[in-house]
C-alpha cells in the first residue's frame, strides 16, 4: 500500500493499489477479493438472513397463543376481580 508524498501526488495510482486492480482474465492470483467470494456476500449472506429473519417472525407468531400465556392472563384476571372485590368492601387498606 502506498504511503507519503507520492499517495498524494498520484490518487489515481494509490486507490489502483487499494483495490489492487488488475486486468479480468490475467490469470493473476491473490486479489482481494475473488468472483466466488463477491458472490457469496452478495447473494448467499443476504438470503440466509432473509430465511432467519422469515423463521424469527414465524416463531414469535406462533408464540402468541401459547397455553402459558393463557394461564397468565387467566391468573390476572382473577388478581383483578380480587382487588376490584376488596376495593368494594373497602378491605383494601387505602
């Protein structure tokens, strides 16, 4: 990577060796990033995320009518009726 005056000076040649710019077809090796590499994050990484995302949703939705959740409502319903029941004899302590 080039560094000092001459970066300065020469933009174009210093971002050229950034990117390591070749030539497609050079047969040349060790760039910083191959076909298959670019086309793994730009296809593979966005679909796995979308399938995690997809199967996130569906778990939570399908979460929503679980039994404890009716248990827990139904146990606050009661708690409820008991303070509403107390607040009415005046037991309440208020």
């Amino acid at each position: 990577m080039p560094s000092g005056w001459d970066s300065i000076q020469e933009p174009n040649r210093a971002i050229g060796a950034i990117y390591d710019e070749r030539p497609a077809g050079s047969g040349e090796k060790g760039g910083k990033m191959g076909h298959a590499e670019a086309w793994v994050m730009d296809i593979i990484a966005p679909a796995i995320l979308l399938i995690v995302l997809v199967w996130l949703v569906i778990r939570v939705r399908s979460n929503r009518n679980s039994a404890s959740k009716g248990r827990t409502e139904e146990g606050t319903r009661e708690l409820y009726a008991e303070e509403e029941e107390r607040r009415r004899e005046g037991t309440d302590d208020l």
